[in-house]
C-alpha cells in the first residue's frame, strides 16, 4: 500500500479543465447509486499527480475518489462521507493492465446487438446450457428490439 501525497487545488484550475474535458469525453455513463461526474458543480478538489483525484460537489457533498487508467482514461472508483476514507481507498494499489480477452468456452451463445438509435460497442453473448434455452433469451431480445441471432462455438 502506497501512501499519496494530496494537494488541494482550485475547482477552476488547470487539472480540473483537463479534468472536465477527459471526463466527458470518455465517461458517458449515468453515476452509480447517484452518484457522477458534474464538471460546473465541483465544490472540491483534491490531487494526487495526474492519475488520483478526489472531489466533491455543491449538490453532491459525497467525496468521489477517480483514477486515471493510462489508455482509458478517468474511472469513478468509489464515494465516501469523510474526505480521510476517501483518501484511504485511493492509496490501494489500482491495476492498470486489463486482463486479456480469453476464448470462448465450446456451447451455443445468444449474440444480440441494440438496433439504432441505442447502438452499443459490443455485442452481448449469453452462453446457453440448451438450446430451448437459447430460444428463449433469443426471443426475449428480438422482442426487446435487438438483432439477435444464436450461434455454435466449437
């Protein structure tokens, strides 16, 4: 376990700027259990380096603890009510290597892909132990609006 070294920086200042701009360019998820990224409502910032900042909002007193990935860019890692759990959590080592894509176990899989305008960045694929299960899921998400299809991997 590292221990960071934390600076308290403007809402306004440069990091935040990047801050802002890297966060909506790459993060367009909503907030999770309410809590997200409002980049005009900042009300604290807390830095340490360029990859871990903790923040709080206006209407959002929760303090958000962010970690850069070095190709993904900027992750919400966790929330907090006191500022010293925050700083806790973010001084846990984060791994920054993603772990490799692995090959598909033999079976058949439900491929389904959201038609526009809700185009996803993958498709989704649910492996099925029947196939009258995979019939099932497969009319599920044609019902739901998506190509679906079922295909065999060997």
């Amino acid at each position: 376990m590292t221990i960071l070294e934390w600076e308290k920086l403007p809402s306004d200042g440069p990091l935040a700027t990047r801050l802002r701009r890297e966060i909506r360019t790459r993060r367009r998820e909503k907030g999770r259990a309410g809590h997200e990224f409002m980049p005009d409502d900042i009300r604290a910032l807390w830095a340490s380096g360029d990859s871990h900042v903790i923040l709080s909002h206006n209407t959002d007193r929760a303090w958000q603890f962010w970690w850069r990935h070095p190709q993904q860019g900027w992750f919400l890692q966790s929330w907090h009510r006191l500022l010293a759990d925050a700083k806790t959590e973010a001084d846990k080592p984060r791994i920054a290597g993603l772990p490799p894509e692995t090959s598909r176990a033999a079976g058949n899989y439900v491929c389904a892909e959201w038609r526009e305008p809700y185009v996803g960045s993958a498709p989704m694929m649910i492996c099925c132990s029947t196939q009258y299960t995979a019939s099932e899921i497969l009319s599920v998400f044609q019902e739901l609006g998506c190509n679906a299809a079922i295909k065999a991997v060997l």
